[in-house]
C-alpha cells in the first residue's frame, strides 16, 4: 500500500503564511508527480488542483495562487512535496489534499484543513 501523510495546516490570519508538507511511503511504483488539491467549504464535492511538481522538477500552479504559493520537492527525500503558502485569503481557506502520480495511479492523502481567518 502507498500512504500519503500531510501536515502543516491550521489557523492563520490574513497575510499569514503555512507551509503544508506531503510524505509518501509503502510500495511505490514511480512517482511521475506530486501535488496539491483543495476542497474550499462552499464546494466539498470537488478538489480543484492548487499546484503539481513532476519528477524533472517542472511546476505548475494555478493563476489564483500564483505569486503566493510555492510547490517543491525535498532534494534528499524526493517523495516529499511542500507548499508554502504565503499572504493567504480567506478564500483559501479549504480541506487541502496531498497527490501522487505513482506510476499512473493516483494516490491521495486524508486531507489538512488550513483556515485563514481573523
């Protein structure tokens, strides 16, 4: 089995900062990708993407976050992926869910709630 451990959420006002971290163990194939989704309260049905890392380190974040969040790749253990998420909204706040393309299947972590509120 493959495990996704995510941490780093919590409360934060607004303009603050998080770092979110993603950990990926157990039988993995080959990790093509890793990333970051979000469920915002509004809509719970649905995990938009935020940011994915591939393996030859090309990123893509989307345009809401752009500027504020940052997506890496541990250089010693590469099957950890963080964001750090700077100058955050209250429209960040969401239940935000780790990714893994490991070897075409998708992998997903239980969720960290970041909520960004005075």
């Amino acid at each position: 089995q493959v495990q996704l451990v995510e941490s780093g959420g919590g409360l934060v006002q607004p303009g603050g900062s998080l770092t979110l971290s993603c950990t990926a163990s157990g039988s993995i194939d080959k990790i093509y990708a890793m990333g970051w989704y979000r469920s915002t309260p509004e809509n719970q049905r649905e995990r938009d993407l935020v940011a994915v890392i591939t393996d030859s380190g090309f990123t893509n974040i989307v345009p809401s976050v752009t500027g504020r969040f940052t997506i890496s790749r541990d250089d010693i253990s590469e099957n950890t992926v963080s964001l750090q998420m700077d100058n955050l909204k209250p429209e960040d706040t969401a239940v935000y869910f780790c990714w893994l393309n490991d070897g075409g299947k998708e992998r997903w972590g239980k969720g960290t709630l970041v909520n960004v509120s005075s």
